[in-house]
C-alpha cells in the first residue's frame, strides 16, 4: 500500500487541451485513458448495467461513441463477476473508454425522490420530494438504503463506493458525494457540502489503495455539489481542486448537483473559475443541446444523460429542426433528419416505417425500433460534440452555437 500511495504519477490518464474558446473557459481536448482517447467535448453513452440498452458495442462503434457510463450501484452486487472478467471495459464487450458514478445519485433519490434533471419549476421539485417514501438515510457514515429491488437494508459509504467502482474497474470513477435537491435550503447545503468534501478526501484515500488492482491505473474525479450559491460553488471548488492524499489529487471532477435551467451557466462558471484549468471536468447527467453548449462554453469537457436512449423508447426522436414524436407521423416518407449520417438514416429509414415498427405488435420488431432509434438519438447528440468540438478548432464556436440552436428550438 506503501508503495502504491508514493507512485502519484498516473501516465496512463492524462488531458491535454488542444484549443481554448475565446474570452470564455470552454475548449477543445483529449483525455487519454487505459482503454483509449476522448475527443473532447465528448458525450458518454449510459450503459446502466455495463450494457446500453438496445445497442450492441458494435452499434456503439458505428455512431461513433467515444466513452460508456456505467452506475456503480446498478453494478455492485456485480463487480466481482466483472473484476473477474477484466473490467468494465472487456466484460461490456466495449473494450472503449468508460467511467462509473459513484452509486450515490441513487441510493439518496430514493429519499429524495429527485431525479438528476434539470427542473424548470422549483415548486415541482417540492411537492415531489413531498410525496415519495423515503427509503434512504445520510449520515456522515454513509447512506443506509432499502434496496428496492428486492427491500434489504443495505449500506453505502465512500470506501464501499471506491471499492465497488476498482472493481468494477472503469478508467475514471467519481467521489462519492451527497447530491442535494431543489428543494434544500442553504443550511441544509452547508451541511451536506461538509460531508461531500470529508466524503471526497475519503474516497480519495480509499481509491488510492484498490485503483491499480486490475493491472492498469484508474482515475477518480471529485464531485462539486453546493446547490445553486456561489460561496458554496467557489468554495468546494478551492477544496477539491487543491486537496490532496499522499500527495495525490483528483484526475478531474464531476459538476453535479440539481440544476435549475437558468442557473446552469452561472454554476458552472463558478466552479470552473476555481478549479485547476489543466483537469477535465465531467458534467453529470445532462444532454439537451442547449446545456451542451453553456456546459462546454463553460468548461465542462463530457457530458452522459440516459434521455438519447430513453426518448427514443418513447417515441422521441432528435432533428437539426427540434424533436419529433413519430406518433404524428404515420405511413411519412419523411426522412428522420435529412441532415443525419447515424445508420438508421443511412439504410433509409423514414418516420413512417419507424413508427409502424415502434407501434407494431411484434416484440422483435418493437425491439427492432428501439435499436434504430436509439442509434439515431445517441448519433444526434455525439455528432452535435463532434461539430462543436471541430468549431472550437476553427474558432468558431458562437457562430456554430447560434446557428445550431436557431435551427433546433426555432
Ligand atoms: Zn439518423
């Protein structure tokens, strides 16, 4: 353990910023990991449990995903079978880059009831945390929880979380955090900032003794929570971003928190302006277009959010002119988004054929629609990172953003 907590190097992670945008903290990178490189701003796809729903690593490949996402608490009663295995990486049959949460957002939403979206009505968020039955407790300890799967108790801290994520063994891990809600004052927010930065030296010191088990070096990002108040943003921000073990510190951080939509710009700013600029920054569960572009224009250097997959399920499908539902579209010959290269446009497919195949009785074609639509969603949302990631290269990023966003909201 010794020797492992005086090797601070860590040669096999690493970022390198290839261009920055103008006047503002967003730029265009690489973040080198075990399992390959990230073009940055990259979009991770949400493979749950070390699976995407509905699509093969071979689809992965075909739209051109750089990274998967994996949730450390889906995955813990795994992550032996998966250590066994490799890892994430080889055992998803990925064999790409990949990250896992820490368990956290989860285990505290079943109290909270809130899930990690970007809210527009703060009243909203009240009444739901109002009206779920809380089946998780914090303490500085950890989370206590009633798996609702199958109603034990069960307990998750930082080390347990460090230990669950080395196993599964994904090339960057996130800190374990308290995720706080909308609807949480600012004392409330003090209080479980406290935990969330004792939590990250925690994690850090636990992460440092497990992370080169599987035969290459994982990372571990710090998470930022602080709610919507800037003290409490630039604070944690000063704290993670100098905080070292051993002389060891964060490979990066995750932004998190829930997010008022209006409020997004300004807390990434607050944070990015007080965390070392050489780190990447991880902003966690989000992916509409517009969050994209004040998340990268504000630092924020990948993005994961299970929406892509999700809404195409229900029907949901992107275009460069706004989001259609196929429900409207019966027997179009309408092409999904003539400007698409995903491999559902490029076989021809149209809104009509979709539709039929999402609302026909037959399981396998139902299935069949979800894997077209989901290879046409998650396309959409890496080829807009690609896009934005080629305008900051040629420093045009505003132009870019103006022009996507005028055609896309209207
Ligand atoms: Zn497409």
């Amino acid at each position: 353990m010794v020797a492992k907590l005086a090797d601070n190097s860590n040669s096999q992670f690493s970022f390198e910023i290839k261009k920055k945008v103008g006047g503002a903290l967003g730029r265009a990178g690489v973040i080198h990991t075990p399992h390959g490189d990230i073009l940055t701003p990259a979009f991770m796809v949400v493979g749950t449990k070390a699976e995407v729903k509905f699509m093969t690593p071979e689809d992965l490949r075909s739209v051109n995903a750089q990274a998967m996402l994996s949730n450390g608490y889906h995955l813990r009663k795994k992550s032996a079978e998966i250590a066994e295995a490799g890892g994430l990486a080889s055992y998803s049959g990925w064999n790409g880059p990949t990250l896992t949460d820490s368990g956290g957002f989860q285990v505290m939403s079943l109290g909270s009831g809130l899930g990690k979206v970007v809210s527009m009505e703060r009243k909203k968020a009240v009444t739901n945390t109002a009206h779920k039955e809380r089946l998780a407790k914090v303490s500085d300890k950890g989370v206590d929880f009633i798996d609702p799967f199958d109603g034990e108790l069960d307990f998750i801290g930082p080390e347990e979380s460090m230990e669950i994520q080395c196993k599964i063994g994904a090339d960057i891990h996130m800190a374990f955090d308290e995720l706080t809600s909308l609807a949480d004052d600012y004392d409330y927010n003090v209080a479980a900032l406290k935990r969330t930065e004792e939590w990250a030296a925690r994690s850090l010191s636990s992460h440092l003794m497990h992370r080169d088990e599987l035969g290459y070096r994982q990372s571990l990002y710090g998470v930022l929570q602080g709610g919507r108040w800037e003290d409490l943003r630039r604070s944690t921000a000063r704290v993670l971003g100098k905080m070292t073990v051993g002389g060891t510190a964060f490979d990066g951080f995750g932004l998190g928190g829930a997010f008022l939509k209006e409020d997004l710009g300004e807390i990434l700013r607050w944070c990015d302006e007080e965390l070392p600029e050489e780190k990447p920054k991880h902003l966690l569960g989000l992916s509409r277009p517009d969050d994209i572009f004040v998340g990268t224009e504000m630092g924020a250097d990948t993005f994961d959010c299970v929406a892509p997959t999700r809404e195409a399920r229900h029907g949901k499908i992107y275009t460069a002119h706004g989001d259609i539902n196929l429900r409207k579209f019966m027997d179009s010959p309408e092409a999904l988004d003539a400007y698409c290269d995903c491999p559902t446009c490029k076989a021809g497919y149209t809104r009509g054929q979709l539709r039929a195949l999402w609302k026909s009785g037959d399981v396998q074609l139902k299935q069949k629609y979800y894997n077209l639509a989901s290879m046409h969603n998650v396309r959409f949302i890496v080829r807009l990172t690609e896009q934005i990631r080629q305008s900051i290269m040629d420093g045009k990023f505003y132009q870019f953003r103006d022009t996507f966003l005028k055609n896309y909201y209207g």
